[in-house]
C-alpha cells in the first residue's frame, strides 16, 4: 500500500492535471490518512469539478470522518453528475440508514440494485432495512404521542436514566440481545410503560443494522433517529448485542437529542460495568 501511494504520488507531481488524484486519495484513504486524503481530493476537484468519482470519493471520506450530512450532499452531486450512478446510491442508502430515513434508505439501496448490481452484500443491506422498518415500525405508532417520565431517582434499574434525562418528556430504556429490558423506562402517551413491548418489538433491530452497516462497506453504526409528528425516537448499540433507546418530545433539537443519546450510553456503559 505504501509503495502504491508513492507510486500514485509521482504519477500525480509529473501530471498535476490527470485524475490520478482518485486512485491516490482513495489509497489514503484506506491507509487512515484521511486529512490528507481529503486535501488530495479537494484539490484534485479544483482542476475536475464535475469528475463524479472524485465526489463519490469525497463522500466516502466524509463518512470515515463522522460527517454524515456532507457525505449526502457529495453522493447527491454524484447523482446529479451521474444519474443512476451504483457507489453513490449504495453510499445515500448507507447515509439515510444512519440518519433513521429507512424509507429513502430503501429506496436508494434499491436504485442501486435495480441500476445492475448484483453484490450479495447489496441485497442483504436491502433485506436488513426493510426489516428495520418493520421492527421500527410498532414502536413510531405507539410513541406518537404525548409521554411523561415519573419524577425521582432511584438505584432501581428501572430509574437509570432518570437524572440523566431531567425533562418530563424524556425516557430511555437498556435492551439485551434478546429485547428483554435491562434497565430504564418507555413511557407512552397514556403513561404506561411500553418497555417490555418495546423490546420485543426491537428485539432484532440490533443486529440488522450491523448486516446492514457491514454489508455496506460503510463503517459500523452508531445510532438512528426516527422523527415523527410529535415524537423523535434515538438508537444505540449497547453491550453485549444489546440496544440503548431514548424517546423525547418532537420540539427537542436533533443535536439535543444525540447528545442526550450520548449521555444515556455512558450510563449504561458505566452501569453494565458495574461502576454505579
């Protein structure tokens, strides 16, 4: 690898003008180096500007790098460049996946398919997200409404999260492998606790989004977020296979709500290691 990207490197200073550029940054790429790749590639588009490779580049170093968002707009660009182009609808799929837009992610894994790839890897993802929305789809009807979290803390499981999450519209529930509630609460709008529901109905949430996410070639994932009218619902993986799930009031901002997903993770993290 490294004597390819010297060999990419010299290729690209006796020709500062040739595309090898791509090729060099995707080898930086894979080697970590994704500063640099990304410098590469910004500057190799200052020459190609619609060269939709290299978008399609850009996009997959921006989701190595955690930017989700920017990775959508550039696979978009590929789109716009390059209709019908297969790497950008896999990666849109990969992006919507993530960001819990199941129905887009669908649709672009399956634009990808339909465009001739035939990848095994392809038609599990697409198999895997279609289940996802089955498995999401119980647990949107049910939370779409107005929901409480009794107040006070206690050393019970069942209040983990309690002062993690001090506002009344928010609760989270620590799933097993198997659905089966291992702390916190899901309260639904007429003030039961969905928990045991809930998991049951997640129970393989887990594990189709890491088929999903591997099959893609993207990375792992890290989280989901369903947004609907009045409630958003955030996804984590947990220890052991297991499944973190937060739900709180449709008005909370998206950046509230990863960080509050965030904060509720190292809880459970800390508690399953028995530091609590």
């Amino acid at each position: 690898m490294i004597d390819e990207v010297r060999r990419l490197s010299d290729a690209l200073a006796r020709d500062p003008g040739s595309r090898v550029f791509v090729p060099l940054g995707e080898a930086l790429r894979r080697q970590g180096q994704l500063d640099l790749a990304l410098k590469v590639t910004l500057r190799g588009l200052e020459r190609h500007p619609h060269f939709p490779d290299a978008h399609d580049l850009l996009a997959r170093i921006a989701v190595d790098r955690g930017e989700l968002e920017r990775a959508f707009d550039e696979w978009d660009m590929v789109l716009r460049l390059s209709p019908g182009h297969r790497g950008a609808n896999r990666g849109m799929g990969f992006v919507c996946f993530q960001l819990g837009r199941l129905p887009e992610a669908e649709q672009h894994l399956a634009a990808a398919q339909a465009a001739g790839d035939e990848d095994e890897g392809l038609t599990t993802a697409l198999a895997n997200v279609r289940e996802a929305q089955k498995s999401a789809a119980p647990l949107l009807a049910r939370t779409s409404g107005e929901f409480t979290l009794p107040p006070g803390t206690s050393h019970d499981p069942h209040y983990l999260f309690a002062d993690v999450l001090p506002d009344a519209e928010q609760t989270a529930l620590l799933l097993d492998a198997a659905g089966f509630v291992l702390a916190g609460a899901y309260f639904g709008f007429d003030g039961r606790d969905l928990g045991h529901e809930v998991g049951a109905e997640l129970s393989g949430v887990t594990d189709a989004a890491r088929r999903a996410t591997r099959h893609l070639n993207l990375g792992d994932w890290t989280s989901i977020v369903f947004e609907t009218e009045v409630t958003v619902v955030a996804m984590a993986p947990a220890a052991g296979d297991g499944l973190l799930v937060l739900a709180t009031s449709r008005a909370t901002p998206l950046g509230l709500v990863r960080r509050l997903l965030d904060r509720c993770a190292d809880r459970a993290k800390r508690w399953l290691g028995g530091r609590l």
